[in-house]
C-alpha cells in the first residue's frame, strides 16, 4: 500500500492545529479578541476586558446529553475492552473532544498482559489519511509528548502492520502487530463528502456571535462610569476665578460658588446621563442570534423566561438541539465500534474482516431523561402496540427509551 509518510503527516498537522488552538481556546474562555472602536481609549484598553463562555455552555450542553449507554449483539467483547479503560472518563473525553475539534483520536497501544490500552489524543497532536469508506485509517501520525516550547519530542506513526515510535525526530521503536489496521482510530462529529473529519460544535457564526456579544460588554463597562458620574459644566464662571479639584468637585456634597462683582450667579447644568437600555438589546440581540446556531434557547444563555410548564415543553424548545444529539450518536458510534474493532484485532491477535462487526450496534441513554409523567404516557402507549401488535415492544425496548439499566447492568 503506497503511504504519504510522516513529514506529508507533519505538515498537515501543523496546517490544522491552529484552528484546533483557537477552538479549545474559546471553549476555555482564555481567547482575547482584539479590542476595536473609538469608545475605549488606547491606554485603558486594557482595563475592560469581558469574558464569555456561551461556546463553552454550547459543547457543554450537548456533550452532557450524550451518554454511552452499552453495546447490543456484543460478539466480540467490546464491552470488556472498554471496561478496562475507566469508561466514565474515556467516553466523556472522547465526546467533549471531538465536538470541540470536530474529531478526536484514540490511540491503541497493549497494556498489562497484553490487554489493549486506549488513549484519547485530540486533534491538536493528532492526524492521519482517512478511508472515507470505513472511518478507519490508512496511516495515522500523532504528537505523544511535547517540550516547554510546544515542539514535538515523542511522536508516533502508525502503520497497518506496525507502529514506530520516534524521540527528537529519531527512530526510537518500531512495534509490530497484526491487527491490520494503523492503531491510530479517529471519533468524528458530522462527517461529510467535503469535510471527512468532521465540523466543530463552536461554528464561525457561534465565535462572532460571542465577540459582539463581549464588544457589546466592554462598551457597556465604559458607559457605565459616564453613567455612575455624569459630566456637570458651569456657565457664567468668572475666568479669574479660582480653579477647583475637579474629582472634590465630582464626589462633594454641596458646593459653594460665589457671586462676581456684578452680582450674576454662575448657572450649574448637568449633561443628560448615557442609557444602558441599547447595550442590553444589543446583548439579547447577540444572545438570541447564538442561540439559534447552537439550538440552545435563551435560558441556557441567562436569560430568564417563564418556566415551561412541563417536561415537554422543555423537550419542544430544546428540539433543534436534540436533532442534533441524535445526529452526533450516529456519528459517534461508527467512531468507537471502529475503536473497539482494532482493539479486539490487537486482542486477539488476528485481523478480523470488518464485515464481521456489522451486528454490533452502540447503544445510548435518551437525551432527555423522562420525568414521571412522561413515563406514564410511554407506558401507555406500550401497551396499546402490543395490544395491536403482539410483542413489537419488549422489556427491552421498554428500558433503552426510558434511559433504565438492564437486569444484567
């Protein structure tokens, strides 16, 4: 089979990892967008500084929805392999991962007792040539540990029959296996013709949505001193009167101003104090706006409304974002029935036909749990179809759409 090899990997790497920065960066609110405009001046740009986490709320929101629930027509024992590998972190890891870089990497190497060991790498330290076919790759290239200066000081480059593993760009050992497939598996979110490793939770139209919402704040924070201390003027003033404190003239209680020789009084006036009203439609307006490309509604973003009267309406709101969820176990299950494929060829030491695997279905809990009510209605609803069909419905199919574990765990 005719490879790229590891420099055409390195190179790719290197093309893709700043936007990958970028994405993680935004999810952990530490990207600081240019300050822009002529309301903040160049020295106290600065001091106002406004932090969002509305793409961090956005992966958030969906990643804790999706939860691995277990393997159906498990022949080949994936469920032991994934057992062995702390589940309740792995998946969450893989799932955050890949909605924020739009893929992630497990990287599958032998354990104790040579028992596969798996590793999430995200996409910032890890690439590789796909087979659009299988999700699988051809070669696989990943980063395994970098120096102080973030250049890379171990790496790792994955082959159908061997791994070898490189320190300061030298070969440093070559691992051999017979799995059949590069030990390199990718998890990607919304793959497509156009784009094979997926698109991003945080969207171009979610990060500029973010930045005006911020701008919309930093404006807002300099306005608000206009707003704490409006600016007062005095007409009249002699020009050979004395010359006062101005900020004593801002924060005193009572002022005195003397009459001239003419017996005329100066005239106190104060400018009409800036509204905050626009900011706050121009922030619910970028709310609003973010909203509707992540499919989260206003209350997730703060904004408080009348309390939907039930679980439902909780649900109907929530719609856009429960296709979506649904969309993304779809594309997550290809990605770790692919894992635990390799994993079991590594295993078991023979490279199993994938064709093989095609029984084995991923299973996940409902995306939104049922309340009490809910129940009631789906029980219901399951007696009058077996009813009409006898045992279309069994204890089962009961339990995978109420989110409940099995007898058997």
């Amino acid at each position: 089979m005719e490879t790229k090899g590891i420099n055409f990997l390195r190179s790719s790497l290197a093309h893709y990892q700043r936007r990958v920065d970028l994405r993680y960066k935004q999810y952990d609110m530490k990207y600081q967008d240019r300050q822009a405009g002529i309301v903040i001046p160049e020295k106290l740009r600065g001091l106002y500084r406004s932090t969002l986490g509305w793409c961090a709320t956005a992966v958030d929101a969906m990643a804790d929805r999706i939860v691995f629930k277990g393997f159906q027509n498990d022949n080949f024992g994936f469920s032991e392999i994934f057992q062995m590998n702390n589940p309740d972190i792995f998946f969450d890891s893989a799932i955050l991962s890949a909605l924020i870089a739009s893929c992630a990497f497990v990287y599958i190497s032998e354990g104790d007792e040579a028992f596969p060991r798996l590793q999430v790498i995200e996409a910032s330290n890890a690439t590789g040539v796909i087979d659009p076919i299988t999700g699988l790759l051809k070669e696989g290239y990943a980063v395994l540990k970098r120096d102080n200066f973030e250049r890379p000081l171990v790496e790792a480059y994955f082959l159908p029959d061997q791994t070898i593993i490189y320190e300061k760009e030298k070969v440093k050992s070559v691992y051999k296996h017979t799995a059949g497939h590069p030990l390199l598996v990718p998890i990607i979110h919304r793959p497509d013709a156009v784009r094979p490793f997926g698109r991003s939770r945080i969207t171009r139209a979610a990060m500029y949505c973010q930045k005006l919402a911020k701008r919309t704040l930093e404006r807002a924070d300099v306005t608000a001193e206009f707003y704490s201390f409006p600016q007062k003027y005095i007409l009249g003033m002699d020009s050979d009167a004395e010359q006062w404190d101005e900020w004593k003239a801002t924060i005193a209680s009572m002022l005195r101003i003397d009459t001239n020789e003419n017996g005329d009084t100066p005239k106190l006036g104060q400018f009409t104090s800036a509204s905050m009203s626009p900011f706050v439609e121009q922030f619910r307006m970028a709310a609003s706006v973010f909203a509707g490309e992540t499919g989260l509604t206003l209350d997730d973003l703060g904004f408080i409304s009348d309390n939907p009267s039930s679980s439902e309406a909780i649900k109907a709101s929530h719609e856009t974002l429960r296709l979506s969820a649904r969309k993304a176990q779809r594309c997550f299950s290809s990605g770790i029935i692919n894992v635990g494929y390799v994993a079991a060829c590594l295993r078991d030491k023979y490279p199993y036909l994938r064709n093989r695997i095609y029984e084995t279905k991923v299973k996940w809990y409902p995306v939104f749990e049922p309340d009490a009510s809910t129940m009631s209605y789906i029980g219901d609803g399951f007696i009058k179809l077996n009813q009409a069909i006898p045992g279309i419905v069994d204890e089962e199919d009961a339990r995978d759409m109420l989110g409940m574990e099995s007898r058997n765990g």
